[in-house]
C-alpha cells in the first residue's frame, strides 16, 4: 500500500479518504436508481424534470446533492432516460351537423375546482386495432375527474366518462364550464342534454387550433408517454386495467409542473377535496 501510494505521490490517508468517497459516490447512485426505479413502476415515462422534484423528499432524508443536470447525465449513463414516442390518429370528427358552442375558457384561468374542465379522447393500441380513451380533467386541480374506455368512437364512451364526473361533483351550486373539441361525440344531442341538465356552460373550440384545447391534450399525452398506455395491449381487459391503473397514478402520484410538480391531491385544498 504504501508503494503504491508514494507511485501516485499520495499518503495513505489521502489515498484512504479519496477511496472512501468513491465508495460513498457509488452508494449514493445506487440509492438514487433504485429510487428512480421505484417511482417509475408508478409512473414509467416521468421525465428528468419531474423526476428530480420528486426526487426531492428522497434526496433530502439521505443528504445526496443532486442537481437536475446531474440526474440527466446520470439516467442517461444508466440508460434510464425516458424515450417519447409520437404517433397521430385523427379521433375528431367535427364536419358534422350539430350545433358547434363558442369558446368560453378562452384564456380562462380557474381558481376553484369544478369551474372548468377539460374534455378529449385517444386511441391506445390494441391487438391488431385500436381502444378509445375519454377523459376529463379538472383544469384547476388537473386531476381527471372522468374516463372511459372503448371500442368505438361513438358518443356513449365520451358520455361515460361524463357520467362519472357528475357523480363525483357534489356542490352543483357553483358554474361549471365544460370545454371540448369540436368532435361529434361533444356535440351530439345526448351529451348536450347531460351537460344542459348539470346547468353546465358548454364551451367548445372554434378553430383548428390544438392551443385551444391544450391542457386536455396535454394529460392524454402524459398518459400515453409517462404512463406508457401508447405501448400497445393484447386484450381489451388488460389495456382498461391499465388505463385504471395510469389514472390512479397521474392523479396520485404524478408531479404537475403547473401545480409547482406537486401532485393533484398536495395541489388541491383540503376544503375543496370533497367539492
């Protein structure tokens, strides 16, 4: 030992310290993978960004530095960056016949759950044909509030998922706008009727736009890519336990950059949870 360490010029303890960091340097990355790992059995596509915020609480209890830079260079030589797939199905068909609403949430900025939600629908692959997912998302909370899963693009998946937010909202006495695309499924009879007796303001875009709908297409991404329902299912049944499963995850576990990467339920005021 000691040839070795006057071949380097170095005394032993020095020799011992810079090894004892090495060691302590190694230990830490891979805590902080298996940290990583863990997250993202939850959430498998969260990015640096949000990883790194949630990383934080972890980080902190085990005194690790660890700046966002880092955590990038440190995923990508581990081979752990999340890889985003971009694939386009047209799911809107608005060359139909009934009445198209004027956009209400134009530049609206909610400060209540339950004032404004954002409604949209995607396909995710299924065997040799595709499953289609509606959603709506409380624009304020950005927690989704109502899905469905089927096999068509008929109005009874978008009226579903419609169904399932009513229910969930119980103070009725505060105005709701409900904001879609200009698609067949939102503009049908029954789904205005529905949204009519809710005494809900209905809110559509009124162009080509996608900025006019972005945060509803903003979660069917997430879904699709952080959630990895873009992957493709064998079997309806399994693809629907999926969905439930990456639904659960976005509005429990997933950071929101627009809610400062906390999750919808640290995000949401406990007054408000039961709202």
């Amino acid at each position: 030992m000691e040839l070795i360490c006057k071949l380097f010029g170095r005394v032993r303890q020095a020799w011992y310290a810079a090894t004892r960091r090495k060691e302590r340097t190694s230990f830490q990355t891979d805590a902080i993978l298996q940290e990583v790992r863990r997250i993202r059995r939850e959430v498998p596509g969260m990015g640096t960004h949000k990883l790194h915020s949630e990383l934080n609480v972890f980080l902190s209890r085990h005194r690790i530095k660890l700046g966002r830079d880092r955590l990038h260079l440190l995923l990508k030589e581990h081979g752990m960056l999340a890889k985003k797939k971009a694939s386009k199905v047209a799911t809107t068909e608005s060359n139909h016949p009934h009445y198209k609403y004027p956009n209400k949430a134009k530049d609206l900025k909610p400060v209540r759950i339950n004032e404004l939600w954002v409604s949209d629908l995607t396909y995710i692959p299924v065997g040799a044909n595709f499953a289609y997912l509606y959603v709506i998302m409380d624009a304020f909370s950005r927690k989704i509030v109502g899905w469905s899963l089927q096999k068509t693009m008929h109005a009874q998946g978008a009226l579903n998922a419609l169904k399932m937010a009513l229910s969930a909202r119980k103070d009725i006495s505060q105005p709701l706008i409900h904001h879609s695309d200009r698609g067949v499924q939102y503009c049908s009879w029954a789904y205005v009727q529905r949204l009519r007796q809710a005494n809900a303001t209905i809110s559509m875009t009124e162009s080509g736009d996608p900025n006019e709908n972005a945060m509803a297409e903003r979660v069917l991404r997430s879904l699709k890519d952080d959630c990895k329902l873009a992957r493709g299912f064998t079997s309806f049944s399994t693809a629907e336990e999926a969905v439930e499963r990456a639904i659960n995850a976005y509005n429990t576990v997933r950071p929101h950059a627009s809610l400062n990467y906390l999750t919808a339920p640290a995000a949401r005021p406990s007054s408000d949870a039961s709202t």
